[in-house]
C-alpha cells in the first residue's frame, strides 16, 4: 500500500523539506552529543529488542548467508555493489569470536556507498556515519593502533586507559569520543539499515509499502534512543521514502526482480550477522549505554 496521492502544493512541500528534515535527523543522532533519551528497559539494562527477543543477539530473519546455487547477478559479484559490501563485512568476523576493527570500517564504507544512491532519506544512515568511520579509522592507523584492532582489544585499552564515557553522558568534545562510543552509534545505525533492506526484499505484494516498513524498522532500531522531535521528524521523512521496486532496481541494478530480492536478502543477512556479534561483545563489555 502506497501513501494516498496528496494535492499538488502539498506533494511540492514534502519533496523540498523532507530531504532536510532527514538530514538533521541525522545530525541529531549520530553527532557525538547524547539525545538523552534511555531504553524502556531501564537505567542500568541493555536496549529493548522488539518482540521479546534476546537482548544479546536478535532474531535470524535474513536467511542464510551463503549463495544459493543458480547464477548470480553482478550486484554480489567482485565488482558489484552488493558484493563489494559484504566482503570486508564478512572478514570482520573472526573465528575466535572478536570483530577486526579495519575490515569492519571497510564494510561501513561499501555500505555508505551502497546507500547514498538510494534517495536523500538514506542521508541519515550514510554522511555522518563516514564521519563516524573516519574518526575511527583515525584510531586504527594512529599511535595507538596496537589497541585498535579489534573490539575486544579497543575496548579492553579504553577502559584501562580510562577513556569511557560515563554511561549516557556526551563528551564535551565530540572529536575526543571514546572509539567505542563512535562504535556504537555506528552499531545502532547498522541495525537500522540492516532491518530496512530486509524489509524491503522480503515486502510482499499488497502487504505494507517499503516506506512503511523502514519506517517501522527505525522505530525498533533507532527511535527508542532518540527524543519526540527527532521521532516525529522521522516519521514525516519516511513519507518521502522511494517506492520498493525502484530501491530494488538501484540496490541491484539489470537484474530481475526475484534476483534482487533475493540478493537484498543475502546482503541484509551479513549486515545481520554482523550485528549479532557486535551486540554481544558490547553488551558482554557494558558498553551499550555510553549513548
């Protein structure tokens, strides 16, 4: 089901203010200060997970990860966006449980790059995220790169070097965040888009429209640690969202649209396995509440 067709002035307003109310919905939740806004699950809990699941780890939705055994299209190719995105994603994970830190930035870069052309309301998840990655890349290759490359390692160093937030206060400075905070605002995003690309491979025809369920995806996600305002802010912008069969022709460009579909799913599985290991090692840490 679409949005119902507007009159032409009003159609003329949503498509010139969306675009900058997204954008500063943006600003609002990635920049380094705290929207002060906690989890329902209280003060001292890991974040609310929709549905009663685990806290440590969601639900598997995505499918398997590995490819199935028909022809692929070029967008999970070597040189296809898609591909190029799940790569370093994949090698982050390490066997003895860790995320490597450098290829995980990669992956944050493919994925910028994936996202950008999808329409302005993908501007939250893509300009202020590769400042994000930068910061963090920044640590990896900086003088103390020796304790940057890894989660496990980074937020081992961090603490012991007392470097960690209290949890829920903002630094004074948002260039001298903890590398584990600018973590997990990445981790939060990173769920956001993983829920939504899902959605919208999987969407089925007559059920919810592609804007409706990325919007339901960043209340799950995101909105629990965002104040009202940006929530609101939020909910107009997703008005503006692109149509699910014009995402799946720019995520996986000539191919069809059961082939798209299917390489979405592929591709949100990664995002998703990534996820799940992330959100352990930080909850096993304490970190989930430095913002």
């Amino acid at each position: 089901m679409g949005v119902a067709v507007r009159p032409p002035a009003l159609r003329h307003w949503f498509s010139h203010s969306i675009p900058l109310a997204i954008f500063a919905l943006l600003l609002l939740y990635l920049s380094a200060r705290s929207l002060g806004t906690r989890s329902c699950c209280g003060p001292r809990a890991q974040p609310c997970v929709p549905g009663g699941t685990a806290p440590f780890q969601v639900r598997q939705e995505s499918g398997p990860l590995e490819a199935p055994e028909r022809k692929q299209p070029p967008c999970v190719g070597p040189r296809g966006m898609l591909g190029r995105m799940m790569r370093p994603f994949h090698a982050n994970l390490k066997p003895e449980g860790d995320v490597g830190l450098s290829p995980y930035l990669a992956g944050w870069r493919a994925l910028v790059e994936f996202l950008t052309p999808l329409g302005s309301v993908f501007a939250f998840a893509t300009r202020e995220a590769f400042t994000k990655v930068t910061a963090l890349e920044a640590r990896v290759h900086g003088p103390d790169a020796e304790h940057y490359w890894s989660l496990a390692a980074m937020a081992a160093w961090e603490q012991r070097a007392g470097l960690l937030e209290q949890p829920g206060a903002a630094p004074r400075d948002p260039a001298r965040s903890s590398g584990s905070r600018t973590l997990l605002l990445l981790h939060r995003a990173l769920r956001w888009s993983q829920l939504c690309l899902h959605r919208v491979a999987t969407g089925t025809l007559g059920g919810p429209d592609a804007g409706v369920q990325c919007s339901d995806a960043y209340r799950a996600a995101l909105g629990p640690h965002h104040p009202w305002l940006v929530r609101q802010t939020a909910r107009l912008a997703f008005l503006a969202f692109p149509g699910r069969r014009r995402l799946l022709e720019l995520a996986c460009p000539g191919a069809t649209e059961a082939e798209a579909r299917a390489a979405l799913v592929r591709a949100a599985g990664t995002l998703e396995d990534v996820y799940n290991r992330t959100q352990s090692l930080l909850a096993e840490r304490g970190l989930l509440q430095l913002a």
